[in-house]
C-alpha cells in the first residue's frame, strides 16, 4: 500500500484538490509511522518541511475513520499567536473531513469555551497554561473532556524542553493523562532539536524507548551571508550608517529585522519608517513583540502575508517560532542572538519557496557582539547545535501544581497528594523526603491546610489568593504593567516603573505618542500622536551563555584565519581583538588574565554556571571581585600571587551549600514561588541551578591561565 493510499479517502480527495504533486521527505516518514504503529513519534525537520501537515494527515484520517464523540486531538502551541495563526490552516484540512475544531486560550470568547465544554469538537487547540485553566475552573468537565483523547501533537516541542514551562507542561500532561482512557499518544514537531534522548524522556520519561525519533535533515538551501560591524562606543545609540544600510538591503525585499529587546525593535521601526519616508514611500517597517497589543501583532502577520510591495517586520524572537507571514526573501540580526538555536530557526524563516536560498545579514555593534556573531555562524556551519537538557530541580512550580490538584479536587487525601506529585514524571527529580517537606512547609504557611480527623489537605488562605490571582495559570513571573491605549484602541503594554510619567514621549507598535494620563489603580496608560520619543525599557534576561560559544570564541581570537562574509570594520575590529592573544601566543588552551596594578580582568569565555560560580568562590576566598559579564570575564583587584588564587580555586573543598550562604545574603533568587519554599529547598535549588563546582574545578585546573601585563 502506497503512502498516499494509507491516508482516508476523504484525506486523498483533499490532496488532489490542493493539488499537491508529492509528499515532502518528512510526510513520507510521519504517514506510514503514525498509521502503522502505537509508538509516541518526534519529528524533527527543517523550518517550512511540511512538519504540521505531516502530522495532521494521518492523524485526521485516523479519526476519520474511526468517529467517536469527544475530543480526539489536543494540539498544543506555546504562544496564543501561533494557534490563531495556524487556526485557519488546520481548519482547511479539518473541515473536509467533518471533524470539528476549537481554538481555547485567554482571548477566545466565553460562549465559544461553554459550547466545547457541553460538546467537545474532536480537535482542540490551546496553551499549556489554557490547560491549567480547565483544571481550575471546569473539575467536573476535565474527565468527559480528556476521556478519548488519542493524541496529543505538541508544536514547537523544543521550546518546552528544559525550561518551566516545559515542566508545567510535562506535569500538566501527565494529569490528563490519569484522567485518559485510550493511552494517548505524543507527537512532537521541532525544528531544532539535538540530544533525542533528553527529549524521550520528556515525552515518556518512564518508556523511553517508545517514543520514535524521525529527523529529515533535508537537502541542505544554499545559504548567502554577510557579517558587517558598525562599531560606536560613543553612544549606545545604533549608527545613522548602520540603519541607512538595513533600508537599503530591504527597499526591494521583504525581511525580518530580529532585535535582542523590545525597546530596540521600536528604535528601529521608527528609524527605519522615516528614512522610508524621505524617500516618498508610506509606512514599511513594522514592530513585532509581546508587547504589542495582538490585534495590532495579527494585523503586521496578515499584511505581510498579503503584501504585493516591499514590507518588513521588525522583531524579537516572537517571530522565531513558525507564525506565517508568508515568504521571505532576507533574514537580518542586528547584533548576536543568545544561542546557536535560535539563529537557525531565525535563518530558517527566508528561503521556504521551492528553490529559493536562504538570505542572512547580520550586523554587530561592538567587539563582543562580532565575537559571538562569529562565533555562533560559525557554529551554525559545523551544524551543531546547543543539546537539550533537564530542567533543575522544579520544587517552584511543584507548588503551584500542587494548589492546583488540591483545587481540582476540592481537597484531596494527603497521601494520594504526596503519590501523584512523587508518580508525576515532571517532578522525577525531587527527592521523596523532600516533597514531604514541601507539602508540610505549604501547610504551615497556610498555602495548604490539613484537617487531621480525614486526613484531607484542601487550599488554604493564603493559596486561595494565589489561586484566584489573574495570572495563576502561568508559572512565569509577569511584571506589572500598563495597557497603554490611544483613544479607544489598545496598543499594546508598557512596564510600570518610575521612569514612565505623564508627558513623556514613548515609541510602541513602531509610533511615537505621548502620555496624556496615566491611571495606576486600573493600570492604564492613555496616549496621543507624538513626534520625538524614545523606545520604551523592558525587564529581561540575557539568556545562558554556553561553553561551546566560549570555545568557538577563543579559537577566533587564537587563530589568524580570514572570514571572506565580513566586511573591513568587522575584519579590523577582529584582528584589534585579536592583538594580545597572538602577540602572547596564546592557544586555545589558554585564558588571558589581564593586570594593571593589581587591578585584573580574568577572560574565562565560560558558561554562565562556571562563571558564576569563580565569582562566588573569588569573594569566598576574599577577592575584592567588582563585577563579571554575560561572556564570563571577571573584574577584581588583589594584591597576592594570581597563581596562588588559582590554585585555592582548584583546590577548594566546600560545599555549593556552604558557598551558597554569601550569594543569597547579596543575589536573592526569584522566581514566581520561590517566596514559598523552605529555605532547604531555596537552597537546593540556588545550588543546583547556578552553581557547577566540580566542572569548575575541572575548568580552573585545565586552562593554562596567561597574566597579561
């Protein structure tokens, strides 16, 4: 039996109507392996592959074939926007078929939400946290609504892996998953993946070997790249040169212009407009992120998929995850993404029509942004990748899922309690003693309370206000902010600092307006046209910094090879960078500590966890350490042998718990419910998720360290 002829007959009379001339290298592995067998399946393949469809087909003809009641499919997105975007997709191939559809998550109406409850469609669409809200606020629907279910498709599964939401997800499945009658199966879609057996163990953590990895590398897209470095320490405003160069590599080309931050995006955007606009021509760039009301967001996605004229996208990495905004012809990164990661699936948005090449210009503003920009292509053309791992220790989010079983049952007994948190595969790492901790500490604090007669733990006071907060069903934390409207219209939100007052003149959604009122009871933010503003800051973080980019760096640095995809600046400021590294003939198996009168810069190129942790072993030791940054180098004065210092870190004997001691007093550690934990377990965590002591140990005591004078 062919391919085509495992799909039902509706699915084949579909096909030819889309006038399909063949399946794409992955269709032709994900049909037969979902029809043909039971096994969870991850398919992992090249952004524009054909991935959703090769999921979909098989599975809505098996549900064809064999119609029951209830919900079938549970198609999991990681952002609200991806499932609006790919609504209409799915709904093309769904409708043909008569299998019904509904999408679910904060902005979809509550008469749609009653209807699928009283009669669920067989595919539901939604957000992991949506699914912490039906646990919530529908208990007795939950068991009528995940009965059936026989699969459950997770897109974009690597941005779930070895983060808290993942965790969240993880455990959110596992409960449907006691609620399930059929034994669900997980079928992952991934664009970027590496280290498949972190990622079995997620899907099935107690059965990895049921889980099927099917990767289609594919025939490899010419790639055409440049790097160019417009170098200003004056300002840190980008340079007037920099930009007049983006406008004139997208004046005839349809692009996304990805920034590191919200507030870069908005400089651009502006920027970028009114060159365009010396030039006679309307609006052409528009700004893209989280902040950007998404009725404004879904407004750029549609214009740009439907844009016969030259149209840019300014974006953070909201873009970064497969939104279609149709073909693109040139992909532009203005200074170095965090990871290797994220510029192929950045690098994968160009290029998606049959025979086109795959378009890059990146830009670095400074020598360390030219360092990693290298440093990651070069990477990206060893074809490796960053390996997927375990999220650390998730006694925080434990917390919340634990309200939220005790609320799901209006109060469960405690050993049942204790046995589905201990059975939960999210929480695998947590020691048995421990969770009993944590369930006693929760019930001290009035978080849980216990009636001892019955044995019966239900929500206590102080978890009630938690559980009935706006934003319980996220595990991430959500700074305050203002929904900053311009008459009626919503355009989006601003943080809510000291900083932002009336009369000030803000960029968002690529416009300037000024702040007329501001209103902090209701947190609203009322605005008009402006003329002069400036973007808007942001909280964030940097992300992690790898050691493998750190390598990579350091063999920049110690080599003299040309790079033919830079320009002269980026060349110069390279072989500038360069200087002191082959005038003291340094390898890669060197580190440079530089030293001015007692005053030294150590140069580790390490990851975040081995950085942080010399830092915090420094200051154990006694080192006046005045600061260290995102690439790992240290700042401290000491006025003894450097080498003696080295070798008290090589040879230091304490604990991460004893180390630990001075960090908490000066970094408090924060997460959504650290607030909550006893203070064994904060420490446990503080431990284990920022410190690395014996890979530091190790680093310290392989590295030949040069003093630099």
């Amino acid at each position: 039996m062919s391919i085509f002829e495992l799909l039902s007959k509706n699915m084949q009379k579909k096909i030819w109507e889309m006038k399909w001339k063949r399946f794409t290298p992955i269709q032709e592995k994900a049909i037969p392996a979902i029809l043909t067998t039971k096994k969870n399946i991850i398919l992992s393949s090249a952004t524009a592959s054909g991935k959703t469809e090769a999921a979909l087909l098989p599975i809505l003809s098996d549900i064809e074939r064999n119609k029951t009641e209830g919900l079938r499919v549970i198609y999991i997105s990681p952002l609200k926007a991806l499932i609006n975007n790919q609504f209409e997709r799915v709904t093309g191939l769904s409708d043909s078929l008569g299998i019904g559809i509904t999408k679910w998550h904060g902005d979809v109406s509550a008469t749609i939400k009653k209807k699928f409850r009283s009669n669920p469609t067989e595919i539901l669409q939604i957000t992991p946290e949506s699914i912490e809200s039906l646990f919530i606020n529908y208990p007795n629907d939950v068991g009528k609504i995940f009965k059936h279910v026989e699969y459950v498709v997770i897109d974009e599964i690597h941005s779930f892996i070895g983060s808290d939401r993942g965790v969240h997800l993880q455990s959110l499945l596992s409960r449907v998953k006691e609620l399930n009658e059929t034994n669900y199966r997980v079928i992952g879609l991934s664009a970027t993946i590496d280290d498949y057996e972190v990622v079995k163990k997620w899907v099935d953590y107690y059965d990895p070997d049921n889980v099927t990895i099917i990767e289609e590398k594919g025939s490899d897209k010419k790639l055409l790249y440049s790097l160019m470095a417009f170098k200003d320490e004056e300002t840190k405003m980008l340079r007037v040169d920099l930009l007049e160069d983006i406008r004139e590599l997208t004046r005839d080309s349809k692009a996304i212009i990805f920034c590191n931050s919200r507030s870069k995006v908005e400089e651009v955007t502006v920027f970028l407009n009114r060159l365009a606009k010396r030039e006679g021509v309307g609006e052409t760039y528009y700004a893209h992120h989280s902040s950007i009301d998404k009725k404004e967001r879904e407004y750029v996605e549609k214009m740009m998929q439907e844009a016969k004229v030259p149209k840019s996208i300014v974006s953070t990495s909201t873009l970064e995850l497969g939104i279609d905004i149709g073909s693109v012809d040139l992909i532009i990164q203005l200074d170095s993404t965090f990871s290797v990661s994220s510029l192929k699936q950045r690098l994968g948005r160009s290029g998606r029509q049959s025979g086109s090449e795959q378009t890059l210009q990146l830009y670095a503003t400074d020598k360390d942004n030219l360092l990693q920009s290298l440093a990651i292509m070069e990477l990206v053309l060893d074809k490796w990748i960053e390996p997927a791992t375990d999220f650390i220790l998730p006694y925080d989010i434990a917390i919340q899922q634990i309200i939220s079983i005790c609320a799901q049952g209006n109060g469960i007994n405690g050993n049942e309690l204790y046995r589905r948190i201990v059975a939960n595969p999210a929480f695998h790492t947590l020691e048995e003693e421990k969770v009993v901790l944590l369930v006693k500490h929760l019930i001290k604090i009035d978080i849980l309370e216990l009636f001892d007669k019955t044995s019966e733990v239900v929500v206590g006071i102080e978890g009630e206000k938690l559980l009935r907060g706006k934003d319980f069903y996220a595990i991430f934390m959500s700074p305050e902010e203002y929904q900053v409207f311009h008459g009626s219209k919503a355009i989006g939100q601003i943080h809510k600092t000291p900083f932002v007052g009336e009369n000030d003149q803000i960029i968002l959604a690529g416009q300037i307006w000024k702040i007329i009122s501001l209103d902090d009871k209701l947190n609203k933010c009322y605005v008009v046209s402006g003329k002069q503003g400036r973007a808007t800051s942001y909280l964030g973080d940097g992300g992690r910094f790898h050691e493998k980019i750190g390598e990579k760096i350091i063999e920049l640095l110690c080599n003299d090879v040309e790079f033919e995809y830079i320009d002269e600046e980026a060349s110069l400021l390279l072989n500038d960078s360069r200087k002191v590294y082959h005038f003291k003939g340094l390898t890669r198996k060197n580190r440079a500590i530089f030293n001015d009168r007692n005053e030294y810069i150590m140069e580790t190129f390490a990851s975040t966890e081995v950085a942080t942790t010399i830092y915090w072993v420094m200051k154990y030791l006694g080192v006046t350490v005045k600061g260290r940054d995102y690439y790992g180098r240290i700042k401290f004065t000491y006025d003894k042998n450097i080498h003696g210092l080295l070798k008290q870190i090589e040879d230091f004997s304490l604990t991460e718990r004893e180390l630990l001691k001075l960090m908490v007093e000066i970094e408090p550690f924060k997460t959504k419910y650290s607030d909550y934990l006893p203070k064994e377990l904060l420490d446990e965590i503080y431990a284990k998720r920022f410190f690395d002591l014996e890979e530091t140990i190790n680093f310290v005591k392989k590295i030949d360290w040069i003093v630099v004078q």
